[in-house]
C-alpha cells in the first residue's frame, strides 16, 4: 500500500509537471506566434512604403519630383471615367511662369532651375492631400504645370485658393535673395464637370485661361 501511494504521488507529480511544461511551450508557442505576427506585419509595412517609393520615382520627374505628363493624363482619364461626386467641383488648372527667357538670360540656367526645384517644393507643401491634389510637371524642371484638385466646394473656393497660391510664392520670392522677385506665374482655371469630358478638352480650356492671364498682365489667374 505504501509503495503503491509513492508511486500514485510519483505518477501525480509527473502529470502536474507535464502539464506545466505544456502550458509553458503553449504560452511560448503563443508569444512566438505573436512576434513572428508583428515581424511580417512590419516587413509587410516596410515592402508597401518601398513599393510606394518605387512607383513614386517612376511616375515622378527627377528634378522636381512632381508626376510626368504621361501618368497625370491616365489619371486626369481615370477620374473623368468616374461618376462626378454631387455638389462637388474638380478644377484642371494650367501654370505657367512668367517671363522666363528673361529670367534664364538675367540670371543663367542653374540658377533658375534652382528656382524652379523651390517652386516645385513650395508645391508639394502647398498641396499635400496626394489622392485629391494632383500636380504634373509638363516637362521635367520646366516652368510649365497642371493641377487636377479634386472635392472643392466651389468654383469660387479654387479662384481664391489659386490666388493665395501666387500671392504666398510672391511673398516667399520677395522674402529670399537667391530668388528672383520677378519670377511669377500666371494660371488658367477650367472646371469639372461642365467644361470637358477628356484630357485634351480640359487641357484647352485651361490653356485659353492661361493666355487671358498673361495678357491682361501676367502674376494672375483667369476662368475659362
């Protein structure tokens, strides 16, 4: 009977130690499940910002990092094929620079490509909401740009929104000695929908904007 009850507590013992052991490699087994989670969540994360940063170069200009003409007019393209969200105006506006030969000849070509790098990096600041402010570059680290800005509440919302735009890049000019105060740009203004169902459309409508700015002074923007 004694040795039977040292073998029973033996054999109790054993099961109680078993049990701990496997409730230990469970909450090990948990834990490392958990990390491994975490550790491909991050890579996952990592892979998606790297994937972003790629197609970013690819469909950006090297000198100002705004999008090439080709993937701006697939996306201009792309919202058009869209149903128009109601009570809400999308703007295509073309900008251009004022008097640039004579800024090149006065100044040089590096200097105002380094004026054209600022600009472009006054745009991005100026314009961060990436899915609803779409900026091209026509050419890379050309004076030349297209806006397509999404979800204004107005078509008289963009005019003002336009030109706080060049008054704040008039007042940031004159404020920094490396940049030419006479550097300005004028725009022209078109709207969807209303006034073009394609790329090509808008892109008149805008362009003839733009002519009615430059000649009634430059420094300005004009609706079409």
């Amino acid at each position: 009977m004694k040795n039977f009850s040292k073998s029973a507590v033996f054999l109790v013992l054993a099961a109680v130690c078993l049990s701990i052991a496997a409730d230990g490699f469970v909450f090990w087994k948990g834990a490392s499940l958990k990390e491994q989670n975490e550790a491909f969540e991050q890579e996952a994360s990592l892979l998606q910002e790297q994937l972003q940063d790629s197609k970013e170069r690819r469909q950006n200009t090297k000198t100002t990092n705004l999008m090439k003409l080709g993937p701006f007019i697939q996306t201009v393209e792309d919202y058009l094929a869209e149903p128009a969200e109601p009570g809400r105006v999308t703007a295509f506006v073309a900008l251009d620079g004022d008097r640039l030969n004579q800024m090149n000849a006065m100044y040089g070509y590096d200097r105002m490509t380094g004026v054209i790098k600022d600009f472009a990096a006054f745009l991005r600041e100026s314009f961060p909401d990436k899915q609803n402010d779409i900026i091209c570059n026509v050419g890379d680290g050309s004076d030349e740009f297209y806006f397509l800005l999404k979800n204004r509440n107005s078509q008289e919302a963009v005019v003002q929104e336009m030109n706080a735009l060049l008054e704040k890049w008039r007042l940031r000019a004159a404020g920094q000695a490396e940049i030419p105060v006479k550097f300005t740009f004028s725009a022209g203004i078109t709207f969807v929908p209303g006034n073009g169902a394609d790329f090509s459309s808008l892109y008149k409508k805008s362009d003839q904007a733009l002519y009615k700015a430059k000649q009634n002074g430059r420094d300005q923007c004009q609706v079409e």
